[in-house]
C-alpha cells in the first residue's frame, strides 16, 4: 500500500501539532542572587544613599570655625547610614568582618565628635591630635567593606591614616586634614 504524498504531510502535522501541545515555552528567570549578593547589593545602596547626602552638605570646610556644624551634619548621615547597615544580615561567614566594619564606623563617628569639640573649642592643636585616629577608624571600615566585596561603602573620600598612607574610606565624613591647617582662621 502506498501512502500518498498528501496523506504522509497531513499525518507529520498532526504529528508536530499534538507533539507541541504538552510543551511549555521556556520562560528564562534571572538568577537569583545568593545571599552574599543580597547583602552587597543591599549594603552598596545604603552607603550610595547616605554619600549622596553627604556630598548635599558641600565641600569640607575651609576655616576651624565651620568645622563643627559641618562634622555635626556628617556624624548624624553616617550615624543613620550605620544604623540601617546594622539591620541587614550579613553572610554567616562574614559577620567578623561586617561588625569590624561597623565598629570601625562608630568609631570613626566618636572620632568625629571629639574632633567636633576640639574644633568648638578653637584648639587647633587638639583638632590635630584628634584627627588622625578619626580617620584611621574610616579607613580600617573601608579596608573592610572592600574585603566583604562592597563596592560603593569601600570608596570615599581619601584621609590619612595612622600608617601616613593615603586610602580610601567607606565615607566621606573625614575630609582631608589639610583643609583644617594652622592657617585656618576660627
């Protein structure tokens, strides 16, 4: 028996057509991001906020006088930008190192304030003395957001910490010290 040629095309059709019927189309997802990426994305848009707003209080003073309100405004950002970092839960097996950071931070944030109060004061000489441990704490927290693979909270305004070393820090709440120099007027 021969099968005609029309026949043998209509049956191929039937064929393809009931074979096609049971298929889903491929929906492709993104991935999703596994919990250390959750915790970067997260943290990275905290710090991108909060830089934002510290770059709305204008450029590091110029004079001991301006100082303190200055310091004042950046103290209280970066207090509410390490307040919503320490909400989120970082990867168990960095924890270390994001509580380093945000002690490093707070530390940085007292720092900050004793350098606010040295500059109340008018002292130069005490803002001096206060300034580099100030920095420091803003450095180490830059060293470690970059090592929790943080991309925007391990950039920042550059300082100079205890090493002599120019580095970047996880905010720009410490402003160059030669800004603040003997030849600042209060």
């Amino acid at each position: 028996m021969r099968i005609r040629r029309a026949t043998l095309v209509a049956i191929t059709a039937v064929a393809s057509a009931i074979a096609g019927c049971g298929n889903t189309p491929t929906v492709t997802t993104p991935p999703v991001p596994n919990e250390n990426q959750t915790y970067i994305i997260a943290a990275d848009s905290i710090c991108r906020n909060g830089q934002a707003q510290l770059t709305s209080l204008g450029a590091r003073p110029e004079t001991l006088a301006a100082l303190p309100d200055w310091l004042d405004k950046s103290a209280k950002q970066i207090q509410a930008d390490v307040a919503a970092l320490r909400a989120l839960t970082p990867p168990a097996a960095d924890a270390a190192t994001a509580s380093a950071m945000l002690r490093d931070l707070d530390e940085g944030i007292a720092g900050a304030q004793a350098v606010d109060a040295a500059a109340r004061s008018g002292s130069l000489t005490a803002v001096d003395s206060a300034w580099n441990p100030m920095v420091q704490h803003y450095v180490d927290a830059g060293t470690a957001a970059r090592s929790l693979g943080l991309v925007v909270c391990g950039q920042g305004a550059s300082g100079t910490g205890r090493s002599g070393d120019s580095s970047t820090v996880v905010v720009t709440a410490a402003p160059d010290h030669p800004a603040i120099s003997p030849r600042a007027t209060p």
